[in-house]
C-alpha cells in the first residue's frame, strides 16, 4: 500500500471534525486539496471512507479502520519522537498545548520566556472552546492542557497552579460602581450578559449562584469574552468573567470592578493530562515552569483586584459642635 503520511494525517482531521470545510481550515489547505487526498487514500485502500447521508458524512467500516489505525502510527511516531527528544536532551524537541479560549489570555505571555530559554523547542499551542479541549483531551492529542473546568468521566490528573477568580466588571461609570458589599440580590436585577452554554465560567457562575439561591437576569448570550467585554462597555449589561480576561480592559479604565459580597468566585487553573500518560522531558519541563510562574501570576492577580475595584468613599452628614 503506497499510501502517505501526509494522507493519513489529511484523512484523519476530516474523520475527526466529520468536515471537509473544518479540516481544510485546520490544516491550512484548499478544500479541493483535502478531497484529492482523502479520494487518493480511498482509491489505494480499495474502498469509500466516507458516506454522504443529507449534509453530514460518517465513516465507512473501512473509513473507521483506517482512522483507529492511522492514531496508533501517529501515536508510536509521537512516542519516537519524545524517546528521540529524551536521548537529546532539552535541546530539541516540540511541546503540544491545548488550552481553553480563556487561558489565551495567560498562556501565550508564559510561553515567550520558556521558548528564549530553550530556543530548539518547537511548541505548538491549540486554543478552543471547552468542549473542543475536552475532545482532544479524550484523544490524547497533545502533551498538557491548561483549563479552569476539567471533565468528569474521563481518567485524568489535574494539577491546580494559579487562582482563576471570577469577578463582576461593569462599566466605570455604572451607578454599582461607586458602591461598598453590594449584595447577590442586588446585583442579580441587573441585566447580565452571559457565555455559551458548555463554557467553563458559565458553568462555574451558575453552579455558584445556585448555592447561593439566586438567579441571574440574563439580558443576552454571546460566544467570546470579547463580545461579552464590548458589550459591557457598550452598557448593554454586566457580567461575570475571569480576571484574567480582563486586565486590558481594567488597566484602560474601560471597566472597573465591581465589590460586591461574596465574589469573586473561587476557581483555579488546572494543568491536566491522561492517567498514565509518560510525560515527555520536554513537558515535565514545562510542567514545572507553569507550576513556578504560577506563583507570580498569583500576585499580579492581587494588585490587579485592588487597583480596579472603584470604590467611591460614602459620607455621613457633618454634624455642627
């Protein structure tokens, strides 16, 4: 069989995303491309990979042998190549990260030192919604994953290393801004802008104001921080998000924290990765790097809360002598 890695590897990222679109997107190739590759590869295995049912394709029994088959060649050539990375050393080797679409705002200012520090290694970094993270993470695709939320019913070991609080950011010139211990309920009957359903912090916020027996008034949902940031900003409502999202915004006054009794809301981030999984040098490197810088993090988050919390001081009457 004279088939290719490079149409294992093609085939493969159409299986998995069940698109020809997405795995074109993914592997930065022209559609036409990814269907010549998948159409040569069905071509010397004998028979269809896929079937066409409506607008969706599922695999062929032979389309799902070839992709159980093409993960264990690429799982035995990641597993050379770390034995390889071993024997050299940290000179060289490649790094695999998927980190869920919040950690972006960290994860990228952590890789800039790590990769002057160790110049041969090649790190490749994937960032995604939660269900995404949690997909590769059931595959086993990368080396470490970074996020706030890790999932029940999959065999794992997470590993916490910097707090993720989340915080109530309104606009600086909002009438809760100026005010001291806000109450949940209070807070509560504003209108409150909301991530997707399935994202980590929604599934944090709802889960503690549960505890607390009150409901969000949920003005709209929106599928990015960002949105959810300008919308804030546009005064369309309040929100709950991670601290970590919002240092930009709070350091160009755009936002201000707001104080209020009970928040923030007590989280960590999480380093995870499979149960059993053998850590490359490379990644235990890291591992240990991530764990270290935690601890700094940890303080810029501090002095950010204390800075950007506007409290505006509440006079009593004067009283006359």
């Amino acid at each position: 069989m004279r088939l290719t890695l490079h149409q294992l590897k093609v085939f493969e990222t159409v299986a998995r995303l069940s698109s020809f679109s997405r795995a074109s997107e993914v592997l930065h190739l022209a559609q036409p491309t990814v269907s010549i590759q998948v159409k040569q590869l069905s071509d010397i295995v004998g028979m269809p990979l896929f079937e066409q049912i409506g607008k969706k394709i599922f695999l062929t029994e032979a389309g799902d042998l070839v992709q159980r088959n093409a993960r264990e060649i690429f799982n035995a050539m990641e597993s050379l190549e770390m034995q390889l990375a071993q024997l050299r050393g940290l000179k060289q080797g490649r790094l695999k990260i998927a980190v869920v679409t919040t950690a972006k705002y960290f994860v990228p200012r952590l890789l800039g030192p790590f990769s002057h520090q160790y110049p041969g290694i090649d790190i490749a970094l994937d960032v995604g919604n939660r269900s995404e993270i949690v997909s590769r993470l059931s595959r086993n695709e990368d080396d470490l994953y970074i996020m706030g939320m890790p999932p029940a019913g999959i065999q794992i070991q997470r590993h916490p290393f910097v707090e993720n609080p989340i915080v109530a950011v309104a606009p600086k010139d909002h009438p809760l801004a100026g005010k001291k211990h806000i109450s949940l309920e209070r807070l509560v009957q504003e209108p409150f802008l909301l991530r997707e359903r399935g994202s980590g912090t929604r599934m944090a916020t709802e889960r503690f104001l549960k505890t607390q027996g009150v409901k969000l008034n949920v003005r709209m949902e929106l599928g990015s921080n960002e949105a959810i940031k300008q919308a804030v900003i546009g005064g369309l409502g309040l929100a709950l998000l991670s601290l970590h999202a919002l240092l930009g915004e709070l350091k160009r006054q755009e936002l201000v924290l707001l104080n209020v009794t009970g928040l923030p809301i007590r989280r960590h981030w999480y380093i995870v990765h499979r149960c059993g999984k053998e850590l490359s040098a490379v990644a235990e490197t890291f591992f240990e790097y991530l764990e270290a810088e935690g601890t700094r993090l940890q303080g810029d988050l501090r002095e950010a809360q204390a800075a950007h919390t506007l409290i505006v001081p509440q006079h009593g009457p004067k009283h006359r002598r």
